[in-house]
C-alpha cells in the first residue's frame, strides 16, 4: 500500500511540476489551485476539490469551514500555498487536517517556492507522532 501511496504521490507531484513550469511563483493560491485541477483532469486522477473537513468534538460534528484544497484518490490529502515560506503552522495544519479526515498521506506545497520540490512537504499521520517534521516529497 505505501509504494501505490508514493507513486501516487509522485504522479501528483508531477502534476505539480507542470503546473509551476508554466505559471512560475508568483501568483495566488486560488490560481494554481485551478490550474492544478486542470492539470489532474488531464492526469485522470480522481479527486475532488475543496472537501470539507468536519471537527467531530464530544458527541457532535462541527463544520467550521475547513476545506482540503484536494483529496486525490480518496487517500492523498493536498493543501496548497502561495507564501514567502512554508512555516510550522501549515504543517500543523495539513497533520490536523489528516487527522480529522482519517487519511495517512498529506503534500503541503509552496507555489511560491524556486522549484515545487524545494517547496514541498510530505507529511503523514505519523509525523504528528514523531515530532510533526515531515519530509520532502523527492526521496
């Protein structure tokens, strides 16, 4: 299971790539986020966009607004930015997010980096666990 979830990954990443080498850094978020989506149609990924993510807190579910930019395939979370650098609090927020989603796999990814490799994340449930470091996505 892990390997499909890393070549997965690698597929998404790919998308990614393209997506930077035509537009570049420099652009909101919203933009490559719709970029994105083009560039997994064409992939044909299944995924949606924008999905909800619920707190569950005692008895009751609570919708406060969260979104995932992307779930691909049921399985990889992605959330996207377009910042001067990627800082602890969106890892936090991608390691919540697969928490409260009950999904293993999360790519945080800065569009605004030099390169998509040099702005990106692979975290995983277990990064919350072992000190919520992650690791690039390029192995």
């Amino acid at each position: 299971m892990e390997h499909d979830r890393w070549e997965l990954t690698e597929k998404v990443v790919g998308a990614m790539i393209q997506v930077h080498r035509q537009l570049g850094p420099g652009l909101l978020e919203s933009t490559y986020e719709s970029c994105l989506a083009e560039e997994l149609l064409c992939s044909e990924l299944g995924f949606r966009r924008q999905v909800p993510i619920a707190v569950h807190y005692r008895n009751a579910t609570i919708d406060c607004g969260y979104r995932a930019d992307f779930v691909i395939e049921g399985c990889l979370l992605i959330e996207l930015k377009s910042v001067e650098a990627l800082s602890s609090i969106h890892v936090a927020q991608v390691l919540t997010y697969l928490k409260l989603a009950e999904l293993e796999v999360g790519l945080l990814v800065n569009f605004n980096a030099l390169t998509i490799r040099s702005g990106l994340r692979r975290l995983t449930r277990r990064d919350r666990r072992g000190g919520a470091r992650g690791q690039s996505a390029a192995r």
